[in-house]
C-alpha cells in the first residue's frame, strides 16, 4: 500500500486494537512406534539400537524417522560405562504455525541428543 511519501508498506493496514488469531488447531496429536533391539558383543558389551517414526496428526500432518543407538559396557560386576545418541522430533508450537505470528508450513523441529554416564 503507498503511503503518503510514496513508500510501500507490505504489512496490512491495521483497522482496529484488537487482533484475533484462531486457535482451533492448538491442539496436537500423533502417533508413534518404537522398535528396539539388544546385541551383545561379547560378554560384557551391548549395543542397543532403536527406531522411532511418529506420524503429527495435527496441527502439521508430518511424518519423522528418528534413529537412536545406546551402547552399555560392563567395566566390572558393579560398574557400567553407558551413552547413546539420536534424533528426536516435536510439533512447532501453535503460535509458531499461526499465520499472524509465524509460518504454517513449518517441520517438526529435530534435535539431536546424547549421552555418556
């Protein structure tokens, strides 16, 4: 929209103090799997690796594949050195899909995680 001075101003020309923003697809949902398996390497070594996939019913109707592994050594009879690593997914948060105040079309966000104990 030009303004007076000729500039254009992308943003919408605000009517009124009050903003109203939909939150009917506040609500989150999914479903998820989770296979893992246990493999020893010897008498005192196991390797743990894992699978997750969750499919985001709502409010992004995404699907993710997150691959973990964990691994547990036994040191001596009361002693374990023990870590692992993997992905993991979450749904953006409901004002972040908003159209007033982010991007609908965003992915779940993923991080990655590990550990050593």
């Amino acid at each position: 929209v030009p303004s007076a001075d000729g500039l254009v101003n992308p943003a919408p020309t605000v009517t009124s103090d009050e903003l109203v923003v939909d939150r009917s697809r506040g609500l989150t949902g999914n479903i998820a799997h989770w296979i893992s398996a246990s493999i020893g390497l010897g008498a005192r070594f196991r390797l743990l690796p894992g699978l997750r996939t969750t499919y985001f019913i709502t409010p992004i109707e995404r699907f993710s594949v997150d691959p973990r592994i964990r691994f547990a050594l036994d040191i001596t009879a009361t002693t374990q050195l023990r870590g692992g690593a993997g992905l993991y997914s979450q749904t953006p948060l409901f004002q972040e899909l908003s159209v007033a105040f982010g991007n609908p079309n965003l992915a779940p966000y993923r991080a990655l995680h590990t550990s050593l104990e």
